[in-house]
C-alpha cells in the first residue's frame, strides 16, 4: 500500500486537483472516493442533483452527469438502497464486484468488512480520502443514548463494564477485547452482534483501563493498492499517528496558499473584557464548560453581546461554536441554525458568515491519549487544536476570501491561531 498525502490550505484547490489526477488515471484502475459530506461526492463524480440535493436519473434510471466534468466519462456509481436487501452496503459490495469507480461517505465506507476488501484487493483498486478518517473514537454498544455517545466524556458504557464483568469480553494485557463465545454465542439479530464482531476483528481496545475505544481496522486499508489523502495539516491529526504506529510509511505533497495570504482578511477581537473568561490555560475546556460549568453564565452574555452589539449582525452573518451539551445553555436558545460542531469539517453551508464566534479550547480525548501512552507514542495537543480550529474557520466568509471576525476568548488558542496566521509556513 502507497500513501499519498496532499497536505494544503483550504481554498488552494485540493479537490480539483484529485479531480484531474483521477481523470489521467488509466480505465483499469478503479477509484472510491469518500467525503464527510454527499455533498462533496457529488461534485466530485460530477452527478448532477435536484433542488432537494437528489441525483438526477435518466429514462434508464441512470444517473446524469455535468457536461464537460472531467470525470464524467469514469461515471462514478453512488451506493443506493435500492437492491435485494435495501441497503447501501449492499449496492457498495456489487458496485466493487464489478469493478466500478464509486463515491461515498465516510460514514458508509466504515461498515467494511472482509468479503469486501477482499474484492477491492482483487480489483486494484485506489482509494481517495476527501478529510482525514475517524480512526479512533469512544465505543457505545446504545448509540441513543445521549450520555454515553458523547465522544469527549470519560465515562465508560455501563453495558460493556456490565459484559467485561460477567466475563463474556475479556481484555488481554495489551487492552484489546476479546468476546468469549463460549458464555455468549447467540448475538445475531442483537444489539451486541457488532460489539461481537468488533472484537473479534481485534477493532475495540481499553483505553487506562476504564473507557472502551474503537480503532479503524488496518487490514481496510491495506486492500488497496494505493491511499491518497487529501487534507490540511495532516501530520496534527490522529490518523498520522495512526500510520506511525502501524509501521504505514506516507509521501507528503504541500502545496497552495500560506496562512499570510489571509491575514488581511481576519480582524480577531482583542478585548480585555470580552477575553477575561478565557485567561487560563485550560480555561473553555471540555470539562470546563461541560462539568464545572465555569463562565458558561459569561459566554451567554458574550455571545449576545458580540452578535448583538459588537457587530450588529444579521442571522445569515453568524458562525459560532461551543461544546454540544451547553450549546443551549450558553446561547439561552439563541443561534440556533448558527451553531456548528467545532470539528467540523467540508460544509459550505457558513460561507456568508462574517461574524464567527469561537468558544471552545480544545484538547484531544483523554482517554485517545492514554492508549496512545500505552503504545510509547506521543501527541502535540498544540498543533492538533490549531488545525481543529483552522478547520473550523473556513467554514465561513474566509473560505470565499471575503473579511471575518473572529471572537476567540481562549487566550490559549487565539494566540496560536494569531501565531499561524502571520506565519508563512
């Protein structure tokens, strides 16, 4: 497996440079390529879509694409539900079988499994990673269930504590699971059938001995003949350590815009009184505003004041962010279409934001961190927040190259964006 990292600003044509690399690749070499959003995928294959974001179809059901894209001759397939057993996965595997170029999302990309990749093998086929993959997050056997999928906290899932106990998962010395079928043999149709079949494709591990993680299975990506990745800032994300502890060697092509070519357009607020809650190290953390609570009184009154008075700006106008179990709170119910999560990563939606809110100081998981202890690797929380909230960011005006403001009471992070802004690297 080769990887290929394209590692530069947003707005330096990421993306379009895939496009014309994937239009000289020859017919025999497949493509699937994956986005965060379907949105990307779409004007990646160049499908052309409805008002409602469908595909458009012609009298043979087939989709239609922009005339004169340069991938429409590869005619990309979209994984649908409309198959024998109603599922995209399903649609995914006849797709690859044939050996047809594909797009798809993250999310649907991780429900690999081995007859799959097996197939992929088989074909030879080239894998495009639009963002980096989640390759290690907190497991939770009940995904509705609010409290125990909040990805940040350090609670472990009282039903997988519940199993470990009873001895149906055992945790070996090197913390990965292991499900014992000889107490536990008939999961199918369960809601413990994926717990089951994660571990035993050795995918969920302990992390300090207290919460249960999932890791991205190695042997996906290993059925591909070559990995390019597109991003920014790759060597600050999780995935780059996950390749350093795998032994994965990965080529890095920069190129595009520096963080100076903006800095003309960014005013970032520099007021004493605005900025007084986020003096501290580890002032706006998680555990900050989402346990203690601490200023999250002061960041409601903040937000209003900085929307309301400080800008006077309209709905369309504002971008703003804070950990997602005090969003309510701290916005009194206010900016609501407004919010986005503060590591999200494509949308455009925000690109008439000029007035954008940042009210996090991020730090990576805990409990990511003590497993990556465990494995004698080390992580520079520093860089990992800069290219979270650069991420964030260019979700608004900025991304069109039009003037921002940008209110981080952080001191932490508003000095290492301010720091990389007037940098040239």
């Amino acid at each position: 497996m080769e990887v290929k990292v394209l590692d530069a600003l947003m707005g330096s044509g990421k993306t379009t440079k895939l496009i014309n690399d994937v239009s000289l690749l020859p017919n025999d070499r497949p493509v699937i390529y994956i986005a965060p959003l379907l949105s990307e995928c779409h004007r990646f294959a160049g499908t052309q879509t409805d008002e409602e974001g469908d595909i458009v179809v012609d009298d043979n059901g087939q989709p239609v694409y922009e005339n004169h894209h340069p991938l429409a001759c590869k005619a990309f397939k979209h994984p649908s539900n409309k198959n024998r057993r109603g599922t995209k996965l399903e649609s995914l595997t006849q797709a690859i079988g044939m050996g047809k170029n594909i797009v798809s999302t993250h999310s649907l990309f991780r429900m690999m499994n081995e007859d799959i990749t097996s197939k992929i093998k088989d074909k030879g086929y080239t894998l495009i990673v639009d963002e980096v993959l989640c390759v290690w997050e907190k497991y939770t056997i009940n995904k509705g269930n609010s409290d125990t999928a909040d990805l940040d906290s350090t609670d472990t899932d009282k039903e997988i504590a519940s199993l470990i106990s009873s001895g149906i998962i055992e945790v070996d010395p090197c913390g990965v699971l292991h499900w014992q079928w000889d107490k536990f043999s008939v999961v199918e149709g369960t809601h413990y059938e994926e717990t089951a079949t994660l571990c035993d494709t050795k995918q969920l591990f302990m992390a300090n001995g207290t919460v249960v993680l999932w890791e991205y299975p190695l042997w996906v990506l290993e059925a591909f003949k070559e990995v390019w990745i597109a991003t920014y800032m790759f060597e600050s994300s999780f995935m780059a350590e996950y390749f350093k502890l795998h032994g994965i060697k990965y080529k890095i092509e920069r190129f595009g815009k520096k963080p100076t070519d903006y800095k003309h357009l960014v005013t970032v607020v520099e007021d004493s009184k605005l900025n007084a809650c986020g003096e501290k190290p580890f002032s706006l953390s998680y555990s900050s505003i989402v346990y203690k609570k601490t200023y999250n009184e002061k960041l409601k009154d903040n937000l209003y004041n900085f929307f309301r008075n400080k800008t006077k700006s309209k709905v369309h106008e504002r971008l703003w962010t804070t950990y997602s179990p005090r969003k309510s709170s701290i916005s009194a119910g206010r900016y609501a279409t407004s919010w986005l999560n503060y590591n999200a990563k494509a949308t455009n939606d925000y690109k008439e934001a000029k007035y954008v809110a940042y009210f996090v100081n991020v730090y990576a998981n805990v409990m990511i961190l003590a497993m990556l202890r465990s494995r004698a690797a080390l992580f520079d929380q520093d860089k990992f927040a800069l290219s979270e909230m650069v991420q964030f960011v260019w979700r608004s005006a900025i991304r069109e190259e039009k003037p921002i403001v940008l209110y981080v009471p952080s001191k932490r992070m508003r000095e290492m964006f301010i720091k990389w802004i007037n940098s040239e690297d």
